[in-house]
C-alpha cells in the first residue's frame, strides 16, 4: 500500500516562492514517476510537471519558467517550488504517484492535498 | 480553457446509465491513452479507468472507457447516489510534452 503524504506553507504573498514536499510511504520509489497536480478553487485539474527517481522531469509549458520539481531518493520524497507567486496559483496542490504499469499516464495514489492560497 | 472538451455536467435517474465524452486531438487523444478519475468535494481524485479501457483495481464492471479516434468516453451504469461526483479525463499531449486534463464533469443522480 503506497501512501503520500504532502506538506508545505498555505499563505504565501505575491512574488513568493511556493514550496511543497511529498513524502512517499511504500512501493517502489525508484520504479515510478512523481508528479504534481493542482486544482483552483471550483476548477479543474491542471498538471504541473512530474520527475522520477534520476531526475528526469517534463512540466506543463506555461509553469516551466517558475517550476522545478526535485527528488530526494535517499528519503524517498520529492518537491514542488514555484516562484513569482500570482493570485492566479491559489490552488489545492496534489501529489501523486504515476505507477506506469499502462502504457499511457495513471494516477492511482494522491497525497491528501495542500490548499495554497496567494494574497498581499 | 482545459485542451481536452468534456460537458460541464450530466444527470441520470437510478439505476440508469450515463457517458461522459471527452474530446481532445490527435495530439493527445488521438496517439495517446486515456485515463478517468473521480473527485468528491474537498478530496483527491480516484483513479477509475487507464488505458482507454481498463479499470483499476477494485473498480466494478459497471464502469467502463473506450476511444475512438480524438474522443473517449466514460460509462456508468446501475448509476447510484453515491456515484455523484466529478469526472476527469486525463492523456498525454505530444505536443506540449505534458499530461492534460479535461474541464471536469458533474454527475448528477436525479
């Protein structure tokens, strides 16, 4: 039973770097990949980026500039920090756990969730 | 505005059958796998289908997926009240290099 389990400062001022952390519990660390998901406040999902466990990362386009996700395989967890921080990132942030047992992208464990809100 | 198009919202009696589509491109529906989750208020999403097609693990066979060329669909039937939730579909974009989500749908069970 894998289990992520997420962590981070709520209220950040704008120009504030954000910075959450997932600890991952079970499992395969090093066998899958790690991504983060956020969610504004009656939105969708959207996706920011993933890594695994050499540190190969993608992230979505419009977050690659502020976004750099990295991975700490000796405590099994992995990190989010998002810099410049706007109103616009006021969101429910997730980790989640990309297993790659399809041939596509699945999400089958999330951590529990951070609502992160930005505001002077 | 999400990349992959899906209803806001769709509604259905109990015990009835409801699809929610997804439509996207072939930049990401279209070359890649399709994947649905199920998200109540205030929790995280739960992974339904991955693959297009395939349930994860513990979920009934009432649930199903398909695609076809640029959209894919997600299939419930013998629809309960506690089937009430929102829907997301998830794919790949070759493009972007980045997973995209669908905008989300409500279900309601009337």
């Amino acid at each position: 039973q894998v289990q992520l389990q997420q962590w981070g400062a709520g209220l950040l001022k704008p120009s504030e770097t954000l910075s959450l952390t997932c600890a991952v519990y079970g499992g395969s660390f090093n066998e899958d990949y790690w991504s983060w998901i956020r969610q504004p406040p009656g939105q969708g999902l959207e996706w920011i980026g993933e890594i695994n466990h050499s540190g190969s990362t993608n992230y979505y386009p419009s977050l690659k500039s502020r976004a750099t996700i990295s991975v700490d395989t000796s405590k099994n967890q992995f990190s989010l920090k998002l810099n410049s921080v706007t109103a616009a990132d006021t969101a429910v942030y997730f980790c989640a756990r990309d297993p790659r047992y399809g041939s596509g992208n699945e999400y089958d464990n999330w951590g529990q969730g951070t609502l992160i809100t930005v505001s002077s | 505005q999400s990349v992959l198009t899906q209803p806001p919202s769709v509604s259905a009696a109990p015990g009835q059958k409801v699809t929610i589509s997804c439509s996207g491109s072939s930049s990401n529906i279209g070359n890649n796998y399709v994947s649905w989750y199920q998200q109540f208020p205030g929790t995280a999403p739960k992974l339904l289908i991955y693959d297009n097609n395939k349930r994860h693990s513990g979920i009934p066979d009432r649930i199903s997926g398909s695609k076809s060329g640029t959209s894919a669909t997600l299939g419930i039937t013998g629809l309960q009240t506690g089937d009430e939730a929102d829907y997301y579909c998830g794919s790949w974009d070759s493009s972007l290099t980045a997973v995209v989500f669908g905008g989300g749908t409500k279900l309601t069970v009337l």
